[in-house]
C-alpha cells in the first residue's frame, strides 16, 4: 500500500509533462518566435524591440515573454517602416529556407 501513492503520483507528473510538451509545441514565447523566424536576427535585439514598445501582438504592445501561438497577428516597427505578419506555424527549430512558413505578411 505504501507504493500506491508514489505510483499515482508518478503517473500524474507523467500526463503533466506530456500536457506542458503539448502546449510548448503550440506556443513559443515572442523573443524566440522573432529569431526562430528570422523576422529578426537575434533573440537580444528581439528583446529589446520588445523593451522599447515596439513590438505588438494582436494590437497590444507585448514583452518578450509573451506567448505566441497560432493566428496570432505581430506587428514590428523598424524605425519608420513597420511590419505585420500572423503567425501560420510555431516550431523550435526550423531551417532557413522554411522559416518564412512560419508567418504570412499581412
């Protein structure tokens, strides 16, 4: 009987930890889902357009540890130019020449 709680606490952690991997495929924090993409180059500079107002998902301005997911629309403005995506795919890694199916330009 002593084993029996372990046992369930055991597989409890186990379906967290494939509930908390199912949600960390769907989403990715804002800083990591600009440099994964490539809309800019380093996760740093990603921070701190974040930092600076600079950033938006969908309409709110957004820190770098928002989550992104699916749909979401983001808005980056480069000085005077800005720039206005919704994101299509969400992946940890993703080679150069597919990063761009990441988003579609709005």
């Amino acid at each position: 009987m002593a084993c029996m709680p372990i046992l369930h606490h055991f597989h409890y952690a186990e379906k967290l930890s494939r509930r908390d991997k199912d949600v960390r495929e769907t989403e990715m924090r804002l800083d990591k889902f600009l440099k994964v993409s490539r809309l800019i180059k380093r996760r740093t500079v990603a921070n701190e357009a974040c930092d600076a107002g600079r950033v938006l998902v969908n309409g709110r301005t957004a820190k770098a540890s928002v989550n992104i997911k699916e749909g979401d629309i983001i808005e980056i403005q480069f000085g005077t130019k800005s720039v206005k995506v919704e994101v299509l795919n969400v992946q940890e890694t993703v080679r150069k020449e597919e990063a761009q199916e990441m988003y579609r330009y709005l």
